[in-house]
C-alpha cells in the first residue's frame, strides 16, 4: 500500500470505531497504523502532518484526505472543508484497487457513513471537557469552565457547505426540538433568529392579539368615529 493510503485508513478505522470523537492526534493515528502490524515507514509521519492535509499548500502532493480540526488533531476530510487551491484536485479517498480486501468496506463505509456527517461541535479528542477547554486557551476553574463550556457547547452552531445548520443537543434539549420539528428562521437587524415551532410556542400565540373589543366592535366603532368625527 501507499504511505498516503496507510494514513487514510488508520484515521478511518479510528473514526469508524469511535464514532463519538471528531479528531485525533497524530500520534493515535500512528498507533492505530501499528496495530494493523503494517510496517510504520519514515514518510507515515509527514503524510500525517502535512502531505495528506487539505488545508496546507501542495509540496509535492495533493491530496486532500485529512482535515486539520486543531494543530495536531485530524480527521477524515470530507467535501466542503478548507482546502488550499494547491489541492482543489487531490484525492479524497485510497484507490480501492489498491487495498488489501479487508480493508476495502472503509471506502463504503465512508461514502455511506462519514461523508454525510456533521462533525458535532468542538467535541474534540475524546469527550474530556477539561482537556478541550485547554486546547481553546480557556481556564478550566470550576466557574469559568461551566460559562465557557456553555458558550462552546450550547451556543455554537455551525453551517456545512450545503447550508445545514447543527443545533448543539443541549439546546435541542431545552426547547424540546426534535427530529422534524419546523423552524423559523428570521432576520432581526443583524441577528439571524431560529424561533423553533413546537406545541408550547402555539399554545403561547392563543390570545396573544386578543384586545378589549372584539375586531367587530372596534370596526364599529370606526364607523361611527368616520360619521361624527365630533363623538
């Protein structure tokens, strides 16, 4: 196999057995690549590092298999990422000619799986809140880590290349929006409002333009308002 493709399927095999994590670093994908008992070759560590990484200039490779999340930490690339127009044209994924049979469902698996994923938001390593607050500059004493991580964490979306926005489950949560709930989004000045259709928003619309009078009295009113402006 190709050092380029090693690399590739380490990440996937990480990725595909740990669902839950966005990125890794290089040195679990090494170890990754070592349990495979393939033979760790000198250039497995610049490939991870650089030539496999899609958003770094092209120096001599192209490919565009890896994204870099953090200084690193990677990931599988997929459409729509950052990448350098050095790389506009580089590979994605392994040629599956070129793997061992065993390792060939990863290119489907990708495909069908990982490729139509949003990465959840900054949850980054392997769940430790602590350890991602580090790698954000962010202190993690008991009170400035419970505001910071419900900045990070409950109120930080982000748009993929298709314009899907991920809602952080701690929101979703909280207002009760669930798969299928209707959205609506609107514009207020320069703020971009998501007001989120559920039961308890339509309950709390009944009455809300009930006024004195009934629309009926109020017309006549105007009426006679209209006949004797004096009244």
């Amino acid at each position: 196999m190709k050092v380029a493709d090693e690399v590739w399927l380490a990440v996937a095999l990480l990725q595909r057995e740990n669902p839950g994590r966005t990125d890794f670093a290089v040195q679990e994908i090494k170890a990754r690549a070592r349990n495979e008992n393939w033979q760790i070759r000198p250039g497995f560590n610049q490939h991870v590092s650089y030539h496999c990484v899609a958003s770094k200039p092209a120096d001599p490779v192209n490919h565009r298999m890896l994204h870099e999340d953090s200084r690193g930490r990677r990931r599988l690339y997929r459409k729509g990422d950052p990448c350098h127009p050095d790389r506009e044209n580089g590979r994605i994924l392994p040629d599956p000619f070129d793997l061992p049979p065993q390792y060939k469902p990863l290119i489907d698996w990708y495909d069908a799986v990982y490729s139509k994923q949003l990465p959840p938001p900054l949850a980054h390593g392997n769940g430790d809140d602590e350890s991602a607050l580090r790698r954000e500059g962010i202190d993690s004493k008991p009170q400035q880590a419970s505001a910071a991580m419900d900045t990070m964490l409950s109120g930080t979306a982000f748009v993929s290349a298709t314009g899907a926005v991920v809602i952080p489950s701690g929101l979703r949560k909280e207002l009760g929006i669930e798969e299928g709930t209707r959205i609506s989004v609107y514009r207020e000045k320069d703020h971009l409002v998501l007001e989120p259709i559920t039961d308890e928003f339509i309950h709390s619309l009944v009455g809300c333009l009930k006024g004195e009078d009934s629309l009926v009295a109020a017309r006549e009113r105007e009426h006679r308002i209209e006949k004797d402006p004096a009244r």
